[in-house]
C-alpha cells in the first residue's frame, strides 16, 4: 500500500513537469540594471544594461555544471586571461557599420574626441519576461553620438535546457527610423568573448585592426590550460580554416576543469546572406557574421542592406552549450532550428 501510495503522490507531483524542460525563472533586479535567468534553482546568464556598457549583453554563461563559458575581463578580471578588446563581453549582438558609425567596437576605452564615430545600443524597456516558455522580449535603440535613434530593436530570447544542452535563442527585429545603411563588415553580428580555456594555444603575438582602423594587439600568454577547436559544418577546423568561411553553423569544443564542452552557434534560413561568415578568432572571439561579406572573403559577392524608414530586418540565431557534441548532433540541433 505505501509503495501504491508514494507511486501515486509522484505521478500527481510530477504532472506538468519534466525533469529535460525546467522551469525558467526570470529574476529582474531594476536598481541593478540585470534580468538573471536561472533553469530551476541553476544560474544560466544575466542579461545587463549598465549605464557603463555601450549595449545590453548576456554575462556570464555557464553550463549545467557551473562552469563559465565567458571571458571574464572586462567587468570580472580572472587571472591569466587576456585584456584585449574590452568591447567583448557576454554575448552581444551588434554591427561595425551602420551609416558609417561603429556599434561593435565602442567600449570604455575609446576616446572622447573619437566618440563621435561611434554607436551605442540603450535598452529601452523589457516587455516580457515568461517563465513558463523562457521568452524574454526587450527593446532597444541603436544610437548615434548624440542620441538620435537609428534603428528600434525588438529582441527575443528564448531560453532551454534539455538532455544536459542549455540552448539561448536570439532573435533581433530591427526597425529603421531613418534611412539605414549596412555596409559590409568583418564585425559583427552576434558574438561570444569565450573563457580562455576555450582559445587556441598561440606561440606569438598578433595584431587585429578594427572597423575604424585601429590596431589592437594580443600578447603572447602562457598556453596551460588553452585547448580550444573550431570546427564547421563543412568539417573545416581551427581559426585558419573556419575563419570568413560561410556555414550553416561552427562549433568550438575545449576541455576545462576536466570537463568537455562544446558551444555551437546556429545560423538559420531566413537570415539575409544565409549562410553567414564565421568571424571566430583564435584569441576566444567566436562571432557569426551575415553581412561580412568582402571583408572576409575578397571573392564573395558584395553585400550591402539598406532599410528605408519603417523597413525591417530579422537575424536570427541560436547558441548550444553542451558536452561532448558530435557533428550528427549538431546537425540535428541545426535541422531542427532551420524548422522554426
């Protein structure tokens, strides 16, 4: 009777709940300026929008075990990591020229007199925020130097845990409010700054320009610990061979802390120039690009996207953060997403 008794309390507990879909919970601090998302009592990321930060981000991920998947620099230093590009932080989606103003590369450490040459995206407000489906939906405003709005944006996340896979879905409805103009451009679209486990082990220091020209440089740092492997659907690897290469989506797999875990970006169908450019970079930038164009690969067509007032654009992808992902799984996580 106790066994009928206790079968019966676990059927009636567990309706409406399954242990692969958790529940979402939406945490929104306002005096903070952050939503923490946690998948049952487990902290996933945090969406913040200081008034320090030049865009709203989602910072830090981690996997279902805890670990970060983020670099921790600028707002969490660790040891050991790189301070490079201090605009890199979470993930972030933005572009390097719109109208000729930069949005990827504005950070803290740009410069009064040079302000002026670039944008910042300021969320405005956060519409929904559904526990029961994982949907947050926010808007923001992509402006210039003096606040003139040049683009609305309506973002949705989607948020999921299933078979140990977190998945953040990312859904950006641009809309002009003047004539815009995307001019194609290594820098963009979404982007990851990864932790430094997940970069590839380098025996020199590199220089990088950016979309104004500005040069960056990476130092050389110790290796330990740096065992990070690009991969894409066409079965190209590393930096070398994923980089301004088009693919439905590239994955980077490393080990940390004993553990291995791959992050997958997905592109998908309905996004203009499918499929993008990977924008991945050795030194832990993991970035997919649908309006990159030349500047990636001098052969490709080129790109340009104009939007009259009240013209929209929707770009939409898809992050996995799992274990060990094969490539079937991938394309399975790739065909299903094509089908949304």
């Amino acid at each position: 009777m106790k066994k009928i008794i206790g079968l019966i309390l676990i059927l009636i507990l567990g309706v409406g709940c399954s242990p692969s879909t958790p529940h979402i919970d939406f945490r929104h601090d306002a005096a903070g300026k952050k939503i923490d998302v946690y998948i049952g009592t487990s902290y996933f990321t945090s969406l913040i929008y200081p008034d320090t930060m030049e865009k709203p981000v989602l910072y830090p991920i981690v996997t279902t075990s805890g670990k970060e998947i983020t670099r921790g620099y600028p707002l969490r230093p660790r040891p050991f990591e790189r301070t490079d590009h201090p605009h890199h932080v979470g993930l972030w989606f933005s572009f390097g020229d719109v109208n000729g103003l930069d949005f990827w590369n504005n950070s803290f450490a740009i410069g009064p007199e040079d302000k002026p040459r670039y944008g910042s995206i300021k969320l405005k407000e956060i519409v929904e925020a559904d526990s029961k489906t994982g949907r947050m939906v926010t808007k923001s405003d992509w402006v210039n130097f003096n606040n003139r709005v040049l683009l609305e944006e309506k973002t949705t996340f989607l948020f999921a845990e299933k078979d140990g896979n977190r998945t953040i879905e990312r859904t950006a409805e641009l809309t002009a409010r003047e004539p815009v103009t995307f001019t194609e451009n290594k820098e963009g679209l979404i982007g990851i700054r990864m932790d430094r486990a997940f970069e590839e082990p380098s025996d020199k220091p590199e220089k990088f320009l950016d979309a104004q020209g500005n040069v960056t440089e990476v130092p050389v740092l110790s290796n330990e610990g740096v065992n990070g492997i690009y991969r894409n659907a066409e079965g190209l690897t590393g930096e070398k061979g994923v980089w301004g290469k088009r693919s439905r989506w590239v994955a980077v797999r490393a080990e940390k802390e004993g553990e291995i875990v791959t992050v997958v970006i997905l592109d998908h169908p309905r996004n203009p120039n499918y499929p993008g450019w990977s924008h991945a970079r050795g030194y832990g930038l993991f970035a997919h690009n649908n309006l990159a164009g030349r500047a990636v690969d001098k052969n490709a067509h080129p790109v340009k996207l104009e939007l009259k007032p009240g013209e929209k654009v929707v770009f939409k992808y898809k992050v996995v953060i799992g274990g060990d992902l094969d490539d079937t799984s991938i394309n399975a996580f790739s065909a299903d997403f094509a089908k949304e």
